[in-house]
C-alpha cells in the first residue's frame, strides 16, 4: 500500500495542494479529458450524478454541462473549500464532507456516479466500488478515471510506494469483485503523455 493510501495522510497530503491544485491539475487531467470521459458516460439532462473525490470541482464542472442534479462529495476540507468558493455549498451543486468507502447516500439514490483523480487514494478499492454499486440505480453507470500503470520498472517501483496504480486488468478485477458487469476501459492523458491516465465504465447490473 502506497503511502498516501492512508485517510488520514491523503487529507493533509490535499490540505497544502488545495492551494494550488487547479494550477497544476491541466498538466494532468484537462478538459479535453475530461470531455472524453463525460462522453463515454452519456448523462441525460434529468440524470441525479455522484461525483465522489470531487476535489475542487473540476469534474464537478463538466458534469452540470449535462445535468443540473449534480452532487459532489470528498474527504478533504481544503478541497471542498475550493470548491464552495466556485459553486456554493448547495447553489448549484449539493457537497458533502464523506468517505467514498462509506456514502453518506440511500441505496439507489443516483442514475450514475463519477470519480476522477480519486480512486488511486482508497485504501480498499473495492469497498468503494461496491458503495458506488449500492448507492446507483439497477441498470446505471460508474465511471472512475485513475492512473495507469507505468511500464517502466523504476517507475513502477516509484509508483507502488506512493499511492495506488493499475492496469486494465486490476482494473477488470476491482469492478468484477464489485459486482459490476459490461465493463470497458481507455487510457487518456494529454500529448505529451496520451496513457498517463485508466478511465473505466461499468454498469450496475438490472437486477441488482
């Protein structure tokens, strides 16, 4: 387990980068990601959207071009902070204080759910990813943007100790032990590193 896969270090670790997250964010995850992703999730206007991890509300963003029913939740005060300052507590995005290993959510209580530049934080992957399941409707979406795995040994090294990366196949497993089915993959990054990032969809089964 990497080191910033620990609550309590992931929270102090965003304390400080909250200060200048949406600066260095567009190095690594930007718009035209983003849209990328959004596209692959196909909203519909009246769909009720989880963003679990929503940081500053960069992907927060993105998700009101398609729905107005937008809720955004993560464990770091410093980015909820950020992102109260550009949305309001509750104007036009409802945020919660949570853990994505516990939602704060009734079964079912969402079309779809939305996570990016979160996962790689989790402790235990797959609670998560079987909270997503319980708290989305039968037959809805979860999308998770992560970082894929390198192929350099050193880096891979690098990698392991500091937080959580995978590769497609992790990635088929975690969904799979979450009880997820019809599940797709696609790295994206920007040019100078076009797989820098693993974007997965998968769909909660109809008779879940």
């Amino acid at each position: 387990m990497g080191v910033l896969e620990d609550k309590g270090r992931a929270r102090l670790f965003y304390r400080y980068l909250s200060t200048v997250y949406d600066r260095i964010n567009p190095f690594i995850w930007n718009e035209e990601m983003r849209a990328e992703a959004l596209e692959m999730l196909a909203l519909d206007a009246d769909d009720r959207v989880l963003d679990v991890g929503c940081g500053t509300g960069f992907g927060t963003e993105g998700l009101l071009q398609y729905t107005e029913h937008v809720y955004g939740l993560d464990q770091s005060e410093g980015q909820l902070e950020k992102a109260w300052a550009k949305f309001g507590k509750t104007d036009r995005v409802d945020f919660t204080f949570g853990d994505a290993e516990r939602l704060p959510f009734a079964d079912d209580s969402f079309d779809a759910v939305w996570s990016s530049g979160s996962i790689e934080y989790w402790p235990n992957p797959v609670a998560a990813l079987r909270e997503f399941r319980r708290v989305v409707k039968p037959g809805g979406d979860v999308l998770v943007v992560g970082p894929n795995y390198p192929r350099s040994t050193v880096f891979q090294k690098l990698a392991d100790a500091i937080m959580l990366f995978y590769d497609e196949a992790e990635a088929d497993r975690m969904f799979r032990d979450a009880g997820f089915e019809r599940i797709e993959h696609r790295t994206m990054g920007p040019t100078y590193k076009p797989d820098v990032a693993i974007t997965t969809l998968a769909r909660v089964p109809d008779d879940d």
